[in-house]
C-alpha cells in the first residue's frame, strides 16, 4: 500500500512544536512534583523528626541530671575523681627529694659542716648555711657549686647544675668562719622521671669520696647539749 502525505510542511512543523511543547510541559509536571515532594520531606524532617529528637534529648538530659542530684555526697565524689586525675601528673612532677643528701655529700668539701639547708622546690633555690675551718674552703665549696655539671640517663651532654651562685655573708670567727651560699639549681636534678649524675669538678676533695667521711650536718650547741643529758 502506498501513502502520501499529503499535509504542507508548515503543518508539520506545527505538529512537532506542538508534541514538544506537550512532552517539555510533562517533563515539568513532574520535576515540580519531584521538588514538592522533597520539600515536604524536608519540612517534615525539620519540623517534626528533629524536633521530637531534640525534645526527647532535653527530656533524657533531665531525667540523667535528676538522677545525678538525688545521688547522695555527689560534690564529694566528684571532688574525689577530679583529685584523682591529677594524682598521676601530681607524682610524676614531684622531685625526688632522696637525692638531696647524695648531692650534698658529692658537693661538700670534707673540711665544711653544715648548719642550716633550705630548699625551694618552686623557685628552685637552694641556701647552705654552715662552718668552714677559712674562707679559702668556703671559696672552694662557692666554686664547686658553680661549675658543677651533670648529666641525664637519656642525655649525655653536660649541663650546668647551678646557677647565680652567690656567697651571700660570711663571717670570720676563731674557730673559723661561718658562711651562707645561695643558688638556683636546675629542677632536671630533682626529677623523678630521670635519673641524673652529678659531676664535681676536682677543685675539691668531698664527703663521697672518703672512707670514713666526717659528720657532714653540725648539730646547734643547744640541742647539743639537750641530747647529752
């Protein structure tokens, strides 16, 4: 069978604009129903969803700080965790005060006593107070203590153990000379976390060195006397 087509071209054209038209106002039917759909699901998400969300959050809050008021003693509990916590940096912070008199062994001449020993773990100071046969020794005590160096079980490099050494008086006496030395130590010698080693240089013949070493802390004349009775 033959056909003809018997329709102008004009015609034609009009019956594809029309068919076009008709699918371009399908296609946004339908994206317009695709975005009023997704834009009631947002308002239900935001409206109703994360509303019964927060409100049923807020009401689980309350519930658990209600719980944590009626528990008896709470402020001492929580006083005891938070000291708790700190226990650990507290003990890993605290200096090693065991090594003080191995220290001061190494670092006092045999010829020296000592009368007083202040020390400031938190400025990091140290006074010695005591006798000395002359000041020569005293000299040789305030010398040592100024090049003293030392090292670290992770560090072999030598650092200066003490800084601002001063002989801050003295006095001349005939059985002597008294003497008081300050100085600012370097806190890495009293660390509880490492081990240090002093070195003294040899200007000084000290307590750690002898056999029998001397009393190394004199005891005042008063209490002296008090524990002879």
């Amino acid at each position: 069978m033959i056909q003809f087509n018997l329709l102008p071209d004009v015609k034609l054209e009009y019956v594809k604009a029309e068919r076009l038209k008709r699918t371009v106002i399908s296609l946004c039917l339908l994206a317009s129903a695709a975005s009023l759909s997704l834009l009631i699901m947002l308002v239900l998400t935001v409206d109703v969803w994360q509303n019964k969300t927060i409100n049923d959050l807020s009401s689980d809050i309350k519930t658990a700080g209600n719980k944590l008021k009626s528990t008896p003693d709470l402020d001492k509990i929580l006083t005891v965790q938070g000291q708790l916590h700190v226990l650990g940096g507290l003990h890993d912070a605290k200096p090693t005060e065991t090594r003080l008199f191995q220290y001061v062994a190494q670092l006092t001449p045999k010829e020296v006593t000592i009368k007083d020993l202040v020390v400031d773990h938190t400025a990091n100071t140290i006074s010695i107070t005591g006798n000395a046969p002359s000041l020569d020794v005293v000299n040789v005590f305030t010398d040592s203590l100024k090049f003293t160096s030392y090292t670290t079980a992770s560090s072999t490099e030598s650092r200066p153990a003490f800084s601002g050494v001063v002989l801050s008086s003295f006095k001349r006496g005939p059985e002597g000379a008294e003497y008081t030395i300050d100085a600012t130590f370097d806190p890495a010698i009293f660390n509880i976390a490492e081990s240090a080693k002093l070195k003294v240089p040899n200007i000084v013949t000290t307590r750690s060195v002898l056999e029998h070493p001397t009393e190394l802390f004199s005891v005042p004349e008063a209490e002296g006397a008090g524990q002879g009775q």
